[in-house]
C-alpha cells in the first residue's frame, strides 16, 4: 500500500505513505490499510493528504515511481470537488498611493484579522 501510494504520487515520500496508514489516514474498501497492504484494480483508496481527503479507485498496480503522467493513468480520482467558498473581497490599493499610513494598517490587519 505505501508503495502504490508512493509511486502514484499521492504523497511525497514512502516514508510519508507508511506514516499516512499506520496512523489510520489510509483505508482501501472501507477498511484500515496497513503499510504491507496490498490493493488491486477496482478498489477504492480513501487517503487523507495533507488537509483533503484523496478518494482514488485502484486502475493498475504498479511498484515502482513513474512520471507524472503515467502516475494519473494508474487511479481514477473520485475525490468530490471541495464546497465552493464564499470569495473575500481583496483590499486593494491604488497603484502608486505610496506607502499605507498607520491607521490604513490598522485597518487593514483588523480586516485580515477578521474584525471587521
């Protein structure tokens, strides 16, 4: 299992894969995944990378590390797409305004801040 993780790219290193499923981020058909797990075509991946959680569906098994390419033909990739969020309206400033003022940066970390 880490080294199918590894070799399509799902995480950085082997080492990463082995901790991802050791510390139970890892489950194939609904089941917790050990490092030695073995997958084969037609199951289904659940990993959590980073802060998403990654659904694949196994296509091929392959042992060794290919290019980027090759790797997304190994998986298809059920993840569902995240909620859109709402967008945050940028501050913007006029170019050439210069340098903010005090009380501009006042205002501008308490709007990064969220106060406002």
């Amino acid at each position: 299992m880490d080294r199918w993780l590894w070799a399509v790219r799902l995480t950085k290193t082997r080492p990463d894969a082995a901790a991802a499923c050791r510390g139970g981020h890892v489950r194939v058909n609904d089941r917790p995944a050990k490092p030695a797990t073995t997958v084969s075509p037609g199951d289904e991946v659940r990993a959590r990378v980073g802060d998403t959680t990654r659904v694949v569906e196994v296509v091929r098994v392959i042992q060794k590390r290919v290019g980027a390419a090759d790797a997304t033909a190994c998986f298809i990739d059920r993840t569902p797409a995240p909620p859109p969020e709402a967008a945050a309206p940028v501050a913007r400033r006029d170019r050439g305004a210069g340098r903010p003022t005090k009380r501009e940066r006042r205002v501008l970390d308490q709007f990064r801040a969220g106060k406002l």
